[in-house]
C-alpha cells in the first residue's frame, strides 16, 4: 500500500469524531479526531508492534500516556517520560513499574 487510508467519520469533508488513520508503513492511529486533525485520546500503533496510548492535540502527539504491553506503570513514571527525553520509554517503565 502507498497511499494514507482514513475510515472514519467527516464533518464538512473533513474527518471529524472516531476514526482510524492507516499510514503506508502499516502504523495507525485509532481515536478522536478535529476538523481533520487527530484530537484528544486515541491509540497509535506502530509497524514494529509497539502500542501506545496516546494525547493528540492538533495533530500534534503531546502526551505518551502509557505503552500497552499488559504492563501497568504508576502516573510518575508516564510523567518521568516527559523530563527525561534523553531515555528510552522502555528504560524509564522498566524503573518505575507497578507492584
């Protein structure tokens, strides 16, 4: 596949509400979107497999909530995520996982 693919509801030829976004590698986000742009809470799924909840702000990704791997993380350790840009996202979950 070489084209984006977008199912989904539109609002003046736009998307607009729940939908899912393919891209050609495979990756997709599912979730809200506003006025054609990704909007609020969604999931975005990459083609290597990782999952993430995500926080869209105007198609912007703001905020990685957590990865879904079965694996719960504390609201720290999602928030550590922000200041310690240098590290992986597996390096700092792994630190602070829930008992």
């Amino acid at each position: 596949m070489h084209t984006k693919v977008y199912d989904g509801r539109f609002y003046r030829d736009r998307r607009h509400g729940y939908g899912v976004y393919l891209w050609p590698d495979g990756s997709q986000y599912v979730g809200m979107f506003y006025a054609g742009k990704r909007e609020g809470y969604g999931t975005m799924m990459y083609c290597d497999g990782r999952t993430f909840q995500v926080g869209m702000q105007n198609d912007v990704d703001l905020l990685t909530l957590t990865r879904v791997t079965g694996v719960r993380h504390s609201a720290a350790s999602v928030c550590l995520c922000v200041y310690q840009h240098d590290r992986t996202l597996d390096y700092i979950l792994q630190l602070h996982r829930e008992p």
